[in-house]
C-alpha cells in the first residue's frame, strides 16, 4: 500500500490580483507598446496594454508591486489612469465625526479617493476600477456601520425609509416625553420622595435602552471603526449618569440619583435630531425640484398618429407635440408652430420667451398658448436640465477649502472632549471632594460637546447657496467655484456675446473697384459656409433679406483668429479683418471703423473687393453691472479680438477703463496669465465670456464664467454658468458667492463658539446636564436653520435697482 504523500508541509502559494485600468493620453500604438514594457519593468507585474480600448490589463503578484507603484508608472511614462466615479447614498450617519471616519474608512481602500458629506448624506468616490468595485465600496461602508446604495438607483425607496424614520422619531420624541416628564416634575417640584425611586428606575431604564438604542448602535459602530462619534458621547454620558442612580437605587444608598438628567437630555437629543433631519431635507430640496420639471409623458408623432407614451422613452430624433401649458419633455429644436416659453425654473428669467421653427426648447420648460412640434435633440442624461441638476447635485456635495480644515479638526473632536471629561471627573473630585458633583458635571461635558454644528456648519450653506442660485439661472461646479467667485478682484470680460448682446448686423456695406453690394455679399456669405461666429451669422443674415444667394465657395479653411479663404471658379477668395488681408480701409470704411464698427475686408486673388461693416448692440444692463462690479472692488478688463476703435467704443459706453483688443482667441489665456503677474498677490483673476471660442481663457482663471445660456461648452468648461442672457447676472453670481461665503464664516464662528463656552460651563457645573442636552440638539439645528436664511437672497430684479448687501 502506498503511503499518501504528506502534505502537511505544503504552502499555498499566494493568488495573484488581475485588474484592468483605463488610460487616458495614447495617441498611436507606439504610445501603448511604451507603456507596456514600463509597466513590465515593474517588479511583479505582468501587463497587456491595447491602444485600441485604452486599457492595461493588469496582474499583480503579491508583495512584490502595490496599485500605486503601477499608477505612478503611468503618470511617469507620460499618461494618466482615469478612475470610474460613483455617488453613494450613506444614511446612518449622525454627525461630522461619522462623516470624516467613513471618509478614511473609504480611503483605506487602495485606489480609492472619497469625500463624504454629511448634509446631504452622500459619498463622491474616485476609484481604480479592479483595485476596487461598487460592490467593495459598499461594503466597507456596511463594515462601518452605515448602509449606501448607488445614488439614483433607488431613490424612491430611499425617501420612503426616510419618511419612515421621521415617524419612527416622531413615536421615540412621543414616548420620550410621556416617560420623562414625570421624572423632571418630580425633580423641579424639589421633592424627589413623591416618585419611588424603583418607578424611576423603571421609567429611566425604558428611555434609556429604549431611545437610547439607536445611540448605542452609532457607538458601537464608531468604535468598531476605530473612531468616536457624537454618539459615543451621548450613549457613555447618558449611560454613566443611569448606571450610577441604578446602583444607588438597587443597593437603597441615601445619594442623589440623577435618572431625570439622561432621560431628558436623550429625549431632546431625539428631538434636535427630529428637526435638523426636517431642516437638512428643505436644504436640499433644490435639486429635488429641478428633478421634479422633467414631464413624465410625451405626446409622440407615429405612423398611427399621435400617442401619449412615457417621456423617459424618447430617442433623438422623435417628433413630439406640445400643448398649451404643457411642460416640454426633452430638448429639441421646433418644427412648426410658435409660442412663448416659461423658462424661469432653468435660467431665472422671469419673462417667458418667444420660440419659432428652428428655434431650441429645453426639457423642463413651460409651453404658453402656442401649439408647437418639436424633433427630440438630446434625451435622457445628456439634456440641458439633466446636466444642470447633475451640476447643481455635484456642487451641493463637493468640499469648499475652508471645510478641508473642519474635517481636521472634527476629526480629533471626540477624542479631546473624552479627554476632557476625564480631567473634569477626576479633577473635580479631587479639587471639591464631591464625587456626585464631579460626575455630572461629567456627564454634561460628555452631551454638550458636538462635532455636528462644526460639520454641518458649511455643507449646508453651500447646498442652499447652489440650489438658490440655480433658481436664479447661476450654476457653479463645485464648493469651491461657489466661495471664490465673491473672491474675484480683477475679471477680464470678452465683448461679443458679453458686453454686446451678441447678435451683430451688418451695418454698411462698401465694395471697391469693379465689384458690387450683390457680388460682395454673395462671396462672403459663400465663404461664411456654415460658421457659428456671430459676425458669419450677421453676413449669412444680411445676404438672405437681400435675396442675394451665396456663390459656391470650394475647399474653405478657416485661419484661426484671422479669417477664411477658399476657392471662386479656380481663384483664391480670402475674408477676414484688415490685419488678416493686409490692407487699410478708406473713406467710408474708415468712418465706420473709426465711429467702433467691425469691418470685414473680402480680396479675390489679392485685390480687395470691398468692406463689410458689422455693429452690436450693447446691452442695456452692461453699464450698471459694471458699475456694481466696481463697487464690489472687482476691477474690469475688456479683452476683445476686435479692433481697438470697436472696443473702445464699447469700453467708454459701459465704463471700462483697461482694455486688450486685437487679442486672438488662443492668446486671450496669456492675457489672463499676464493679468495675474500684474495684480497683487493673492488677487483671484476671473475670466467671462461666451462658453465657445472663450474656453481656454476660461480654463486659466481661478474662476473661469460663461454666459452660454446652457450650451453644452459652457456646462463643460466654465466654473459658473449664467443661464440669463444678460450681464447683471454676473452681478448676482458674485452677491450670491459673497452671501455664502458670509453664512459659511458666520455658522462656523458659532459651532466655534458654542463649544468653546459650552464645554467649559459644563465642566465647572454651570450647564446641568438637561440644559447641556438642549444646547447640544439645539445647536445643529441653529446651524441649518441658519444656513436656511440663505433663501431670502434674490437676484437683481431690474436695471437700475441696487442689489441688497
């Protein structure tokens, strides 16, 4: 018989990990055969990278290369790994404490960035997909205590557990009050004989494991996690204040006992906890309304007729009706029919707006009296509302700077005060003598401590603030572009489009030689083709009231900046302005360049043809929203391609003093560096303009603001976006970025100065525990219901109405 080999000395050889991570920056295969061997030259790694889906397919052997090792390679070799984005719904989280340790229970994970907010009860992650999935994410939260769910995933059931927990703390606040108030009239009536002390041990016992559940679950998982949170203070101070009045109560000891103290101060813990849940959920009502403008069904032009079906079933390219008063269910362009739209809820303007064929519709709008048909452009996630409430929700759960700091400091919050209460027990009794007295004075210390009014103190400001402005038609990206727009002290502003309204005319026409007003126009709306430019646009416009067609221009070029040209029956045909063709406009021309109007030369073969003078309208809000910019310290500065006499004839009408004209569309971003190198330092440099030929200058500045109307390069690329077509709204941004900044400096200054006289006065025994308790569930909520009063900012009515400090 044969022995069975013996495997008791065998070792298991460790699993390797297999990952794949998306590349951003190949630009041919040579790009990834390069990365491939750099990241084979790591120890332990084995890589496959295919230019062809951007991703390296990754193993890793244990303890010879970590993820980081392999992500720095990349960034080395020139190319970045670009991380997959989640939103979690976290619920169970009660105070700054539980927000700052899930974040680093989080980003534990390799790979993995998170910031979780406590406001609005949400985790943004950044992770490396195959180092860590959705799944993973998860369950680390479950691990620590809480529960998330994919934000969005499941939201009807979310508010349907948050009204549930509202009525069950509804019932524990009722319950808490019917226990407890025997307990405190027994003790303010000064005889505590009348109540038997065993009924209340009863009555306490029930309050105390009773309401006091939910804070020993909070603790135990806080602790669990390696943290502290505000539960660990309620539970050990209301516990510690039970547990000694339960002692003398059984062994019948002639003490005071304090079963009125633990049971009152959980009971208005309850009921702080009641009204800030109330006061969080009107904060972030915001985005809940934008999400409410999408119609649920849309009338759909079919082979059978017109049929009603559900509006979230739309593809592009779908023709829809819309009826009087209906909200319009996607964006689109109109076929037939005119009307006005109520676009108030997306861009704060209160007066509807006319729309005829051709023009665009945004999902969300209110249709007025007009019957219109309309041809789905966008659907779904990529509308102009699905992208702003996107915007809005993103800015809501983002991180201002000054909040980086709070996270520090709630972070080691509860382990100081524990530390402190036990100075206070153990200092007391020593300096008094009094046990009793040191030990509630304890217990006051423990409850009136809160890291919630710290934490909830700027997160909830940003959110009123974002959602208040995205009524007004004032979108910001982030925390960060909400608190340094008010920052700003020197803005370059772009002319066409933002101190001009954008839609120029031609306002002359001058044709020399042999040529004429019809042959002039002709050949420039030809080479104009299908351009965007506002001046094109003028030219397209002017040729078509003349009925005047456009010749046939082939192989156009655009030359960046300068101009166009292309090819007439075999001839070079270029247009642009005088510096691009080289030549000096006279007479006529020249009057109209000199009085501020933009001329476009056009030359077949080098010999001008003529001029074609273009004017815009100022707009009539741009002086006095210069005006209100100065007297907020923000220093203008026209930066325009155009000619130095177009734009000073701009610049002297609205009030600007600094201008840089003749400054082509990819040097507007060195004009914003150079503007930087002249202000002081620290000086925050602000650039607006149009969202299209802007983008780069918008990408420099510390706060980059388009006025795009929605368009998507604007949603994409700027900081702020105004969705009213007019300049005072740059006036609101900044009064807005200001009202917010002043609510965040100010709900701070009190969270700071609540526990700074609050743990004091409770460790010398000025604060009982009862009062301790309602400062404690009163103070969060004075936060919110601070940050609340945000809602009475407005944006400016009309010209001529100074805005409100």
């Amino acid at each position: 018989m044969t022995n069975a080999p013996d495997t008791s000395q065998d070792t298991v050889k460790p699993m390797t990990t297999a990952f794949a991570l998306s590349v951003e920056g190949m630009t041919c295969a040579a790009c990834a055969a390069r990365l491939e061997k750099v990241l084979n030259r790591l120890p332990g790694v084995a890589a496959h990278v295919s230019f062809a889906t951007h991703r390296a397919a990754l193993t890793l052997a244990p303890d010879h290369a970590a993820l980081k090792d392999v992500t720095d390679a990349v960034a080395r070799a020139g190319f970045s790994v670009v991380p997959e984005h989640v939103t979690l719904a976290i619920e169970g989280m009660t105070c700054a404490s539980c927000s700052a340790r899930l974040t680093r229970v989080l980003e534990r994970q390799e790979g993995v960035s998170a910031n979780v907010n406590l406001a609005t009860g949400k985790a943004e992650i950044d992770f490396i997909p195959g180092a860590a999935s959705v799944n993973d994410l998860i369950g680390a939260v479950t691990k620590a205590g809480f529960s998330a769910t994919v934000a969005g995933t499941d939201d009807k059931a979310r508010k349907a557990r948050r009204e549930q927990e509202k009525r069950r703390l509804q019932l524990e606040l009722a319950a808490g009050i019917l226990l407890t108030a025997p307990l405190l009239l027994d003790m303010v009536g000064g005889m505590h004989l009348m109540l038997p002390r065993w009924i209340q041990l009863v009555l306490a016992t029930l309050v105390q494991f009773g309401l006091g559940a939910k804070f020993y679950r909070g603790a135990w998982a806080a602790l669990r996690g390696g943290g502290a949170n505000m539960d660990v203070l309620v539970a050990l101070g209301t516990t510690v204040a039970w547990f000694a009045s339960a002692v003398i109560t059984v062994f019948g000891l002639p003490e005071q006992v304090w079963f009125e103290s633990g049971a009152t101060v959980l009971t208005l813990v309850t009921a702080g906890r009641l009204m800030e849940a109330g006061a969080r959920n009107r904060a972030a009502a915001g985005v809940e309304r934008l999400a409410r403008l999408q119609p649920v069904t849309a009338h759909v032009e079919t082979p059978q007729g017109v049929q009603d079906r559900p509006a979230a079933s739309l593809a592009v390219g779908d023709v829809f009706v819309i009826r009087p008063g209906e909200a319009v269910p996607t964006d689109g362009v109109i076929l037939t029919g005119e009307s006005s739209l109520d676009e108030a809820m997306l861009t704060g303007e209160s007066m509807p707006v006319g729309r005829g064929p051709d023009d665009p519709v945004r999902g969300g709008t209110i249709n007025g009296a007009g019957v219109l048909r309309v041809r789905a452009t966008a659907v779904g996630a990529d509308t102009a509302l699905a992208r702003i409430t996107r915007m809005v929700d993103e800015a809501e759960g983002s991180k201002a700077p000054i909040e980086r700091l709070v996270d520090r400091v709630s972070g080691i919050f509860v382990p100081v005060i524990l530390v402190i209460a036990l100075l206070t027990l153990a200092g007391g009794w020593l300096v008094t003598g009094s046990f009793d007295r040191s030990l509630i004075n304890t217990v006051a210390v423990l409850v009136v401590a809160c890291p919630c009014a710290l934490g909830l103190a700027t997160p909830t400001a940003i959110m009123v603030g974002a959602g208040r402005g995205a009524a007004a038609g004032l979108l910001f990206r982030s925390a960060e572009a909400l608190e340094q727009t008010g920052r700003i002290g020197v803005l370059l502003m772009d002319k066409t489009g933002t101190l001009t309204e954008g839609r120029p005319q031609v306002a002359g026409v001058f044709p020399q030689g042999d040529a004429t007003e019809i042959s002039l126009l002709a050949l420039a709306a030809g080479l104009e083709g299908d351009s965007s430019h506002p001046l094109a646009r003028a030219v397209r416009e002017a040729a078509t009231a003349r009925q005047i067609a456009p010749e046939v221009i082939e192989g156009n070029r655009a030359v960046a900046g300068h101009g166009l040209e292309g090819l007439h029956e075999g001839v070079v045909i270029r247009l642009g302005s005088a510096r691009f063709l080289e030549k000096t406009p006279s007479g006529a021309a020249e009057d109209a360049m000199l009085s501020g109007q933009t001329l476009i030369g056009v030359e077949r073969n080098g010999q001008l043809l003529g001029w074609i003078a273009v004017a815009d309208t100022i707009r009539p809000d741009a002086a006095q929203a210069i005006g209100l910019l100065k007297r907020y310290g923000i220093l203008p500065i026209m930066v325009t391609g155009d000619t130095q006499a177009a734009a000073r004839r701009v610049a002297e009408a609205v009030g600007i003093s600094d201008i840089r004209a003749e400054v082509l569309p990819g040097d507007k971003a060195d004009a914003v560096k150079q503007a930087r190198a002249d202000a002081a330092s620290g000086t925050l440099i602000g650039m607006v303009g149009d969202g299209i030929n802007d983008a780069p200058a918008l990408a420099s500045a510390d706060v980059g603001i388009a006025m795009g109307g929605g368009t998507d390069v604007a949603l994409e690329t700027a900081d702020v976006v105004l969705m009213r077509s007019r300049l005072l709204a740059l006036v609101d941004a900044v009064s807005l970025s200001r009202a917010t900044s002043r609510k965040i400096r100010q709900n701070l200054f009190f969270a700071c100065i609540y526990n700074a006289l609050g743990v004091p006065l409770a460790a010398f025994g000025v604060l009982p525990p009862m009062l301790s308790g309602a400062a404690m569930a009163m103070s969060s909520v004075s936060v919110v219901t601070s940050a609340l009063l945000l809602n009475r900012w407005k944006p400016l009515p009309t010209p001529n109405t100074d805005h409100p400090e």
